[in-house]
C-alpha cells in the first residue's frame, strides 16, 4: 500500500513523495523552469536520482494573456530508474498493485515538451557517466558542477564535451534568430531577454545546447503571443457575418471552403455565402463549386449592389462567409471601397488573411494599410509555401488582434486549424 507525504522545497510549488512497500518511489518535483526542477534535484538527491519523465504544465488564463507554464519533473532513486528504463519498472509496479500496469492518460505531448525531455535526459546521462568514473577513480565527484577536475591521464585521453558557458547560448540564440529570419527589432529585445538567463550548468553536446536555445526562446516570446479566438456562430436570425479580406493572392476563397466544411458538415451549423469578387476571372465560378459540394446558398453581390439583400436572403443561416476581391495594401481607395461594402453588416467579423508566402515587408504592410477597415482577428496562410516565419513577431505586434487560424496547404477542408499558443509558438521557432 502507498502512502504520499509533502514536502516543500525551494524552486518548487509541492514535492510529493510516494514510496511502496518495495522501497520504489516517485517524487514529484514542480518548478517555474527545468533549470530550477534540476537545482531541487542536486540540492535534495545529489546524483542518486533519476528522472522518470518531465513536462510542460500550462495554466489557464484570461484569454491565454495571464496564465502560464511551469516544469514538472519525477525522479526516483537510481535503481528504480534503471529497472525502469530496462522494461522492468511496470512490471514492479504490478506486483505492488496486484494487477497489471496501466498507462497514465496524458496530453499529447508538444514540441517544447519534447525538448525539455531530451535537454534533462542529455544532462542525467552525463551525470551518470560522471558517476561511473568516479567509481572507477578515474574523476572526483563532481555532480552537475561545470568546475573542472584534476587533470589526469583519462582525462588527457578523454576531453569532456563543451558545457553551456564554454559554446555561448545567446551565441545559440542569435544564430536561431537568424536562420529564422528575425528582425532587428525582435533581435534586440529577444537578445536581450537571453542575457538574463541564468544557464543551468553541465556538459552537454552541440545538439542539446541547440535545443535549449531553443527552448529559451520559446520562453521568452511565449507572453508576447496575442489571443487566439475561433469563429463562433451565430443563430438562426441572428448569423454571425464573417468577412476575409487581405491582398490578392492569399487564399481568401480557399480559406472559407476551410472554414465552412466542419462547421456544416461536423457541427450542423447553417452556413452561407457570399462573394463580393466579382472582379477576379473565375473568382466567383470557385466560391460557387464549394457551395455546391458543401449543399450551402450563395449569392452574389455586383457593383452598385447592396450586401444587405443577400443578407437579409440568408438571414435563415446561423454563419455567413463573405468573400472580397484582394486589395493591393498601397492602394488606399480600393480599400476605402471596400470598407464602404462592409459598412453595411451589423454583426460583422473580419478577419485578414496574410500569406506567409510573402516577403516580410509585403506582410507588414498589409498589417498596416488593411487597418482602415478595422479587422477584428488574423488568419495565417500558406504555411507550406514559407520557409522562414520570424516575421510573426512584428506582426502581432503592429497588429494587436487575435489570431483565429492557420492554413497549411491546398487540401480542402483538411489543411487548416483553429490557431493556439502552442502552435504559434512552434511556428514562430521555424516548426511547420
């Protein structure tokens, strides 16, 4: 039979030890970082500790703006640990419980999870090989320490890999922030966020260190990520109108084929369309091959025509799609056109689409010139086509909307999801 008991310790918000029969134990270890989860473990274990497994813990918060993450970390005792690793650990625990073991249900684990994993197993293996040349006589103990040992003849032999101060994280940094495609502005303010860290000390190799830069800015761009908000329908009577508009090129009308597929065939919500691009060859023939497919009504609305009778024609929706002709961001009275259409929707959403496909200055312009017509949130395009996506942070700065989803392919209606902190932050870090 198990018992728990809780202990407190600096760096950490509870340690819970729970300890068998056998003498096999977990404890659990929460801190703000995995630099401070590892100084609990030096400080309370030494070397005599392993860790089981590790992750990332996030906290709900206003709108994804005040909630936060912190490390969560279970070690054991050495032997354990090794048992465990060689397939025997669930078979011990068994035999304690008297049935089989079972797997404790768990999130998916993220790409920073899977980073802070492979940065804490890359150190317990250099303590452990640390370990076994003490053992030898071969170094004194030296733990986590970064401090160098007596030279001896292993030690001529054998050079010790670089540890974290020797190779330079924000060295680390900035080149991550290059081949990203950073901009100045973002470098600087990162930069100087990383000059702040206090590394964690050890050996590790030239992949680990990567990842822990990573891993660092991650952490630091983590609180500058806007909200993110899906579209949410309306009712019958009352359709929620959501208007995409953005440059030419952007994938404005695949993008509501995307967006209406799970809402009218998943959810069962009543969805419609309308097109105002009735400038574009073929633009609208495209719109009205979705509607067909999907089984929604479309309407048209041609110059001099008012939005509200094909408004007032689908007032029987709960969702409306409406799509617009691409706006060049340096032509100021195209845009003013087409704010005047939209003027005349009461419960309107628009959301500008901006291709990742575009260089930086193209996309940041249109952050700017699309501001006029006031839009409410961001939908990101053409993930696949972009090869570098540093640009993100100015655009959430110089926009301060939300961002509602990403689109990451041709494929309708598979390529598209509803944007999350996660996944922006994946995507600002060069995953795709």
């Amino acid at each position: 039979m198990n018992h728990t008991k809780t202990l407190q310790g600096k760096g950490t918000s509870a340690l819970a030890a729970n300890r068998g029969d056998e003498g096999i134990g977990l404890v659990r270890i929460e801190a703000k970082n995995l630099e401070g989860a590892l100084a609990v473990i030096r400080e309370r274990f030494g070397d005599d500790a392993g860790v089981v497994h590790t992750r990332v813990l996030r906290r709900s918060g206003v709108r994804g703006l005040l909630g936060g993450t912190s490390v969560e970390v279970f070690v054991s005792d050495r032997e354990s640990v090794d048992a465990w690793r060689r397939g025997s650990f669930a078979d011990l625990q068994a035999e304690e419980s008297g049935g089989p073991a079972s797997s404790p249900s768990r999130e998916e684990p993220s790409a920073l999870q899977l980073i802070l994993e492979k940065v804490e197993a890359r150190v317990a293996e250099v303590a452990r090989a640390q370990r076994e040349q003490e053992s030898q006589g071969a170094l004194p103990r030296t733990g986590l320490s970064s401090e160098k040992a007596p030279e001896s003849r292993a030690a001529e032999e054998t050079p010790p890999p670089p540890t974290i101060d020797d190779t330079g994280l924000v060295s680390l940094i900035s080149g991550l922030l290059d081949r990203n495609g950073f901009s100045e502005e973002s470098r600087k303010w990162i930069l100087e966020e990383a000059r702040k860290i206090d590394s964690p000390r050890g050996n590790a190799d030239q992949e680990e260190l990567q990842l822990l830069a990573r891993l660092h800015v991650g952490e630091i761009i983590r609180p500058k990520l806007p909200p993110v908000v899906p579209i949410v329908p309306g009712e019958v009577g009352r359709p929620k109108v959501v208007a995409l508009v953005g440059p030419t090129g952007v994938g404005k009308t695949t993008t509501i084929a995307k967006l209406a597929s799970p809402f009218h065939l998943i959810e069962g919500d009543k969805v419609g369309f309308i097109t105002l691009d009735t400038y574009r060859i073929g633009a609208v023939d495209q719109l009205r091959r979705y509607a067909d497919i999907l089984g929604v009504p479309l309407r048209v609305v041609g110059p001099g025509e008012k939005i509200s009778e094909a408004l007032a024609a689908l007032s029987d929706r709960e969702l409306i799609f409406v799509d617009t002709a691409g706006r060049s961001q340096k032509d100021a009275t195209r845009l003013t056109q087409l704010r005047d259409s939209l003027s005349g929707i009461g419960e309107l959403e628009i959301h500008l689409c901006l291709s990742l496909a575009s260089s930086p200055e193209a996309i940041l312009g249109a952050v700017d010139s699309f501001k006029v017509l006031d839009y409410d949130c961001l939908i990101i395009t053409k993930l696949d086509e972009a090869y570098r996506h540093g640009v993100l942070p100015d655009v959430f700065r110089n926009a301060e909307t939300p961002v509602s989803y990403i689109t990451c392919g041709q494929e309708v209606p598979d390529d598209i999801r509803p944007a999350t902190h996660q996944a922006l932050e994946a995507l600002i870090l060069g995953d795709r």
